[in-house]
C-alpha cells in the first residue's frame, strides 16, 4: 500500500518539478532580455532614446543618394561621387575644405571642460589641428550653432539667426559663406548630416563615474527617473559651442621675465604649429605664407607693432573679410579658440623668434 502510493507520488513530484523550473526558466528569459548593460561603444543618442528622448536632426533618407560616405568625402575632400553615384561632384570650394577650420575628432579630455588650455592641450597629445571652428565631434549632440557673440553681432542676417537653431542652415551658412564656396544640394547636406551621425558622442566619452554610469542603467531599465537620468549625461558635455568675441589689444612691450618664461614660449609654440601653420604653411589655404624662418617671424613682428590689420592682435580678433567678390578669408578665434594668456603666449613665442631666440633650445 505504502509502496504504491510512492510509486504514484514520483510522477506527481516530477511533474510539479518541471512545471516549477519551467516557470523558473520563464521568468529568467524574460529578465535577460530587458535588463539592458550599457556598454563604452553605446551611442549617446541612443541612451536618450532608451530614457524617452526624441531624436533630432535625424537623416532624411528618402532622398536618392544620401550616404555618410559622399558626407565624409565632401567634409574632407571637398568633393564626391554624383547624387546617381556616377562620376564625380564639382568641387564645393576652390579655397577650403571644411577640414582647413574644423576637425572631425573629439577635441577635449573632458567634454565638460572646454576650456582654450584644455583643447590645446588635448590637440598637443593627439597630434589635432588647432582652430577656429568647432569640432564636428559631437556635432549631433549639439542643440544651438553660431552660438553668443556670433548671433550677438551678426544675428540681424537671417541666415545666421536661422542657423542658431537649425543644423542644415548652419552647413549651407558655412559652405557658402566661411568656405566661401558653392551652395550644397540637399542631398549633399543629408549626407553630411549621416557623416555626423557616425560621429556622435559614445558613453566612454562622458567619463561618467560608475555610480552615475549604475543610475542610468538602473533608470532604463527600471523605467523610472529617466529625467534624472539625462540629467547625469548632459552634466558630462556641452549641448553647443559657446563663442565670445574679444577685443584686440594694442601692442605693449612685456616684461622681461615673462618675456623669457619658456612654458609660456612652448605654448605658444603649439599655438604657431597647430594653428596657423596649419593655413599658411606653404600657402595651404592663403595667398600669405608663413613658415619658422626668421622671415616669418620679423615680418610678423613688425606687423604687430605697426598695430595694422596684420598684427597678431588684430588678425586673431577680428579675422579678415573676404573683400570684393569670392576669396579666402581667415576667420577670427573667439576667446574658447584663443584665450587671452595663449595670445600672449603667441606673441612671446614670435618676439623671441624675432630675435633669433629659440627658448625650447636654451638651457
Ligand atoms: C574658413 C574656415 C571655415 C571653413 C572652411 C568651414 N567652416 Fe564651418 N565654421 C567656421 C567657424 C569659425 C564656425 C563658428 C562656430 C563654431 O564652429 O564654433 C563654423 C561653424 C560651423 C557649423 C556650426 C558649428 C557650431 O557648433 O556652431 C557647422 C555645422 C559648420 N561650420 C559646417 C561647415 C561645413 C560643412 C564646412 C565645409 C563645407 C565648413 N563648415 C567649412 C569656420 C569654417
Ligand atoms: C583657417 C585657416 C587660417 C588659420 C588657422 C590662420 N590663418 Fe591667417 N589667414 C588665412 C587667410 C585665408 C588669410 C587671408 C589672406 C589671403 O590668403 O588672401 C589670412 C591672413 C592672415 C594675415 C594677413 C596677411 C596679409 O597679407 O595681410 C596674417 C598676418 C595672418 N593671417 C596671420 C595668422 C596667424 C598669426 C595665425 C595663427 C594665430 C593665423 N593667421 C591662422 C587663413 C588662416
């Protein structure tokens, strides 16, 4: 009697196991598959999405022919292959490529920090140009363009004050007026925007600590406190570039003892290489050369204490204009391009080279 009853338990007790560790299966599929892990490589708009943002400047890719690839050839190239893919656009510039003021790589350590010092250095260590526009880094991450001063002083053009909030006025803006070229397609605008995309802000360029980093994964997959949770992203970059003008400063001699601090004359060294090597080196992008022979240097000299629109302090502030038709210009720096201390850095770094004085070589 005992033994039969046994005997018909085990089928009983088998059976609850397996409908006990199915239900235990169940519910840890159904776990797995909404736990998400944030992982270094995530996009940074993707996370948004993930906490209830709504993209923007998304591509709009029912026009024919858009590609991230003709965005990357027209940005660096100046030039791609046709809407129909066959044969080869017009150059959009006979002067530039967007590249002879923007870079395309992540210009600070700490995206937070986007201060003069901290990008010059950064570029120093990376081997980047140093210039005046802002890096299309990060681009898609932005929500205003030609941001403070720039609308400030030229906001009453509407093409500019479009441009503030709207990214594909800002690149017709540029194409035609800072690259002083032609204007670009629609369809070749769509593409620069996929290029953009391709360069958007990662989560591993936030630096987020691993409890902020814990937070946003928890708000996504807890669905709650998303706001919180893009707050603790946006705290980790800046949603534009802020530009500040400033005003030229006429020449004064300096003391000596700054005038022979080699950390200021080194950083201005990196200020004349990075930057403005990088147009005027063998007339790369302007009729002016420039170079590191004494040449150069006491003719930039004489200029700066002349005080025309050739000294160092006027032309960084103020750029030149493209005068009398279509022709290359150079942009001003705004002080987060160019701070005060490093123009000085600049000019103690000329001066001494004026006088045949490399300070990187003397003891
Ligand atoms: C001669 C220099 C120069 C050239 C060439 C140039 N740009 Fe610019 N661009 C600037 C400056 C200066 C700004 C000012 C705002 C900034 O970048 O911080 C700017 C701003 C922009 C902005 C808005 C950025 C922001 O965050 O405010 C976009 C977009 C842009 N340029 C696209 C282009 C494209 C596309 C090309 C090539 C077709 C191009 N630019 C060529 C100098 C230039
Ligand atoms: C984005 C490119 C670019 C950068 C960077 C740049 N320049 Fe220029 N610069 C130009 C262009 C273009 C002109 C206009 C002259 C021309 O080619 O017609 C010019 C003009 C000048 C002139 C006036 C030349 C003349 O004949 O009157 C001086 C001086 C000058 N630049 C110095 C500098 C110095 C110093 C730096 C670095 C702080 C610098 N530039 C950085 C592009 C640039």
């Amino acid at each position: 009697m005992i033994l039969s009853l046994k005997k018909t338990m085990v089928p009983v007790f088998l059976l609850l196991f397996f409908i006990l560790a199915g239900f235990g299966i169940k519910e840890q599929i159904a776990n797995n598959q909404e736990k998400i892990q944030l992982s270094d490589e995530d996009s940074v708009w993707d996370i948004y999405e993930k906490l209830g943002k709504i993209k923007i400047n998304q591509v709009n890719s029912e026009i024919e022919g858009v590609s991230a690839e003709k965005g990357k050839d027209i940005i660096h190239t100046g030039s791609s292959s046709k809407q129909n893919g066959k044969g080869s656009t017009g150059n959009q510039s006979p002067y530039f490529k967007c590249t002879a003021c923007h870079n395309t790589e992540k210009e600070f350590s700490d995206l937070s920090d986007i201060s003069a010092q901290n990008r010059l250095d950064y570029a120093e260590d990376h081997n980047l140009p140093f210039l005046q526009g802002s890096s299309f880094y990060g681009i898609i991450n932005r929500v205003t363009y030609y941001n403070d001063d720039y609308q400030k002083k030229y906001g009453h053009i509407p093409i500019i004050k479009a441009s503030n909030t709207d990214l594909r006025k800002a690149i017709q803006l540029c194409a035609t007026q800072c690259a002083q070229g032609r204007e670009l397609d629609d369809w070749e605008i769509e593409s620069v925007i996929a290029y953009y995309w391709t360069l958007g802000l990662r989560l591993k360029d936030l630096s987020l600590s691993d409890n902020d980093r814990n937070k946003i994964e928890e708000s996504i997959n807890q669905k709650s406190k998303q706001s919180e949770a893009i707050q603790l992203i946006e705290a980790r970059f800046l949603s534009k570039s802020p530009a500040h003008f400033a005003e030229d400063k006429a020449f004064e001699k300096m003391e000596s003892s700054v005038m022979e601090n080699k950390e200021r004359f080194q950083n201005g060294k990196k200020i004349y290489e990075r930057s403005c090597l990088h147009c005027h080196k063998n007339k790369r992008y302007s009729f002016f050369s420039l170079d590191k022979s004494r040449y150069s240097f006491n003719n930039l000299m004489t200029r700066t204490k002349a005080g025309g629109m050739g000294s160092i302090h006027k032309i960084t502030r103020h750029g030149t204009w493209p005068l009398a038709g279509k022709r290359a210009y150079m942009p001003l720096y705004p002080t987060e391009k160019l701070s005060e201390d490093q123009l000085d850095d600049l000019r103690i770094y000329i001066e001494n080279m004026s006088e045949g004085k490399d300070l990187s070589k003397s003891k």
